[in-house]
C-alpha cells in the first residue's frame, strides 16, 4: 500500500485496519503486519491510500 502525501492523518484507515498494521505519524505509515488486504483505501475519506 502507498500513502500519498494527500494523507491529512485522521486515522480511519488504521481504526478500520484488521491487521492493526497502520499507525499514523502524520500521515498513515503500514508496518510490517500489513498484507495489502486494502481496508484501508476503503475507509480513507480523501482517496490518499493505493494498492500500486
């Protein structure tokens, strides 16, 4: 997953995460438990998570 610098940090995609694999410093940053299931770009308001 990539987060573009669109990213404002509300943390929906790491709420919604169910791998617990986004923290957000910022901006949303995966770790190494994300398997790019992509739950997170169905909760990011503004678009900024994408699976290339």
């Amino acid at each position: 997953m990539k987060v573009s610098m669109d990213c404002v940090g509300c943390g929906q995609c790491a709420a919604y995460c169910p791998y617990d694999a986004i923290m957000v410093f910022g901006r949303a940053v995966m770790n190494d438990k994300c398997i790019e299931c992509g739950t997170c770009i169905d909760y990011c308001p503004i678009s900024a998570i994408s699976g290339d």
